[in-house]
C-alpha cells in the first residue's frame, strides 16, 4: 500500500509540476520550432522531462528505499537531466551529450550496477568479468538514445516508456524485488502524470531532458533485472524494449547501407513509417503502444516459461520484428524478402 500512495503522489506532483514547466520553458526560450523533420507546425515548449525528474525525486525521498545502488542512481540521473536540460536550452554538440551519458554511466557502474554474468540454459552461468563493464557501458548509452529516437510523435516515448516500466515492474513483483518496484512505480507513476500533457494533441514536450532521463532510467533498472531473472537474462530486457531497439538498430543498419554518419537524422523511424503508410498522427502512436505492448507481455511470459518455450517464443517474436520491419518499410520501402515468400506461397495456393 506505501507503494501505490507514494506512486499517487507522485502522479499527482506530476500534473501538478508539468504545467509550471510549461511556463519556465517558455520564459527561458526552450522551445522547439517547425521544421521540415519535424511532424509539428507551431512552437512547441519543451523541457517536460523536468517534471518527470523531479515528481520522481519527491517520490524517491518520501521512500527512500533501501540499496546500496540508490545514491549512484539518484546521481547519474541527475547528471543526465543537467545533460538534457543544457541540450534543450542550448543544443550541444552530439560529443558533449555523449560526454554527460558517459558520466552518468560511469558513477553507476562504480556503484556496482554492471553486467556480471549471464544466465545461460541448463543452469548454466558465464562470468563475464572485465568484460562486463563495456557491455554495460554499452547497454545503458544504447537505451538511453534509442528511446530519445523515437521521440517523434506526441505522447509516443512518454507512452512506449510508460508500458516497458508496466513490464519492468510486474516482473520485478513476481520476483519480490523491492527496490526495482519502488523505482519503477515511481517513475511509471511520474511519466503517466506528465503524458496527461504530452499526448496527442501535446501541451508540451518531453525534450532531450525527458528522453535522455527515461532512457536513463530504464536501462538502468532493467539492468538490475538481470539479477532477479533465471533463464536467458539478457534477452528478457531486450523484448521488453524490442520497439526502441528495433528502430535504433534498423536505423544504424540503415545509414550503414546509405553511407551516412549514424548520427545524422532522417524520417524514417518507425513512427515516420507508420504516417506515410496513410495512419493519422494518433493511430500510429497506438499502433506503436499496441506492438510496445505486445513484446512486453511476451517478455513476462518468458520469464515464466521453460527451456524449450523460451526458444520457442523467442523465435517467434524475432520473426514477428521481421514481419514488423517489412511491412513498414523501415530498413526500406522494397526490403520485403520474407513477405514476398509468403505472398508468393499464397498465390501458389489462390491458383492450385
């Protein structure tokens, strides 16, 4: 019951908080203008993800759960946020956000939040040692820019986050986790006030300030889930987060193929894909909740399930992410080899 009142605070501090965001955004000049990449056509204020940050931060020091990681997270959080609000006012340089991810990333991982091994079949374990430390490095900067790339639509990684923190945290309840149910109910509660704001049509956006923090966040404390899981631990996180890493993956995959510096921008993001196949700006977000939705409760089902179900499920929903990346085009428009098998095996049967 603490939980469910201390999350309702939170919830409430975030409808509370979000309007007067609104304002010191606009009095500072952090705001987002049209452009041709963008989707809106009027001047949008940012910054939103301040409001997320700091309902969080009242939610955390009312609980003040007990963990000897809570301090490194509370610090790197707050380093990203400082990251993100200096973008939002002032654009820095893809080195210099980089920088600030890098510094977060640093202090949790010398708190002791890092990959040491993982849970292989049959019981089996693989120390990762050193090696661990890269492969966290690499986890948490990943996450935290792929749920900044698909930033793209009102109320769509405000909303996408809001579900992988749903997963996060009724799998940490079936394990009795504690300490990841305070973060993450806390942080769902604060992200689900402040969409009050941001879905569509938005009052205000998140900003690299939202984005960068969630991301943060999230990988982060699915980074602690890999302790609580016991059967293929790294691939639990990886489905619950399958639409940001799916669409950060195509996209590097994608300027690959062109020849384009992996930071530079274009439109064609999975949200962007999803408008030009004809869906209206609120469709494609529901859409894009609904399959979010769709990998996250197969992410629960995994963790309940045995060895064989586990490679089973597993295959299907790397086919179901195919079948996704085909049919809308976003690695591109002619990239179609499995549809087209299945096209071609359906005429087969039409004409026999």
């Amino acid at each position: 019951m603490t939980y469910i009142y201390i999350s309702t605070a939170c919830f409430i501090a975030a409808l509370l908080v979000t309007p007067l965001v609104k304002i010191l955004a606009v009095k500072v000049g952090a705001v987002d203008l049209p452009n041709p990449r963008k989707i809106h056509s009027i001047m949008m204020p940012r910054l939103g993800g301040l409001a997320i940050y700091i309902s969080f931060m009242i939610g955390m020091l009312i609980m003040m759960p007990v963990s000897p990681y809570f301090w490194p997270i509370i610090i790197g959080g707050t380093i990203i946020i400082i990251t993100g609000f200096l973008d939002d006012m002032r654009e820095l340089s893809p080195k210099m956000k980089l920088f600030g991810q890098t510094m977060a990333a640093a202090v949790v991982m010398s708190g002791g939040i890092y990959v040491e091994f993982i849970n292989l079949p049959f019981d089996g374990i693989l120390y990762l040692g050193i090696f661990g430390l890269p492969l966290t490095f690499l986890w948490i900067i990943g996450i935290t820019n792929a749920i900044n790339l698909i930033d793209g639509l009102d109320g769509l990684a405000a909303g996408v986050s809001a579900i992988v923190l749903t997963t996060i945290t009724i799998i940490a309840i079936i394990n009795d986790n504690l300490f990841i149910i305070a973060l993450g109910s806390v942080l769902l509660a604060s992200t689900a006030g402040f969409l009050f704001y941001n879905f569509y049509p938005a009052k205000i956006f998140m900003g690299d300030t939202g984005a960068l923090f969630l991301g943060f966040m999230i990988a982060v404390i699915s980074l602690l889930g890999f302790k609580t899981v016991t059967l293929f631990s790294l691939i639990i996180p990886i489905f619950i987060l399958a639409v940001p890493i799916t669409d950060t993956m195509f996209a590097i995959i994608r300027r690959f193929i062109n020849k384009k510096p992996l930071a530079a921008a274009d439109k064609f993001h999975m949200h962007h894909c999803f408008l030009r196949l004809g869906y209206s700006h609120r469709s494609s977000v529901l859409m894009i909740y609904g399959i979010s939705a769709f990998f996250a409760l197969a992410a629960v089902l995994l963790t309940q399930s045995t060895l064989w179900g586990t490679l089973v499920i597993s295959l299907l929903l790397l086919f179901a992410i195919e079948i996704l990346a085909e049919a809308t085009g976003l690695l591109h428009a002619d990239y179609r080899p499995v549809l087209n098998i299945i096209n071609r095996i359906k005429g087969l049967k039409t004409t026999s």
